[in-house]
C-alpha cells in the first residue's frame, strides 16, 4: 500500500490514479452484489464517471457528485426515491472504500449509527 500523504492527493490522479480506481472498483463489487445490477452499472457509468473524490483532514473523504446526478441516469427506468437511496449508499461505499485502500481512519459521522 502507498503511503498517504494529504498535500498529495491535491493532485490525486498523478499520485494516486491506482488506488482510486481500486477502491471505486471496490465499491463498485460491494454494490453490484447487493443491488440491482443494472442500476449499479448505470450509476457507474452515468453519474459516477464524473464525480470527484476530495480528502480532508477533518471530515476524510468525500465524493461530490456532478450537477443534477439523477437527471443523467437515462439507461434505466427507477423510482425516484429508489435511486436517491441507492445513489446516497453507492457514494458512501466509495468513501468507506478510499479509507480502505489508503489505511485512513473514518472520522466519526453523526448520520451514521
């Protein structure tokens, strides 16, 4: 495993591209093996394939998905609310994930039990 180093991942895709895509790859199992797959592999390729993970000290790592995510899901037809849902656990996974593949401690989260 790469050592982690904050200032680096500034620069995230020159230092880290390896274990970025491990740990969306990751993800990616975890949630094609409890959900829906046809959902997973649309969220994959329309919503995730631009969104960007950030690292803070503070909060750790975080996705920020692009502008109006669920608009751009157009390869299935989904109940609204079964897609923010999945959408919600799918970012959540990717984030457990990149604690993971970089061995960094999850902050505490209030929303979480």
């Amino acid at each position: 495993m790469t050592e982690f180093d904050p200032e680096q991942f500034e620069d995230k895709y020159a230092h880290y591209f390896t274990e970025l895509q491990r740990a969306y790859k990751n993800a990616f199992e975890v949630m094609n093996d409890t959900y829906d797959s046809e959902l997973i592999h649309a969220i994959d390729q329309q919503v995730l394939d631009e969104s960007e993970p950030f690292y803070d000290e503070t909060t750790g790592f975080r996705v920020e998905l692009p502008d109006e995510p669920t608009e751009r899901l157009t390869a299935v037809v989904v109940d609204d609310d079964k897609l923010r849902e999945t959408l919600d656990r799918y970012v959540a996974e990717i984030e457990r994930q990149l604690h993971d593949v970089f061995g960094v401690e999850r902050p505490e989260r209030a929303d979480e039990p």
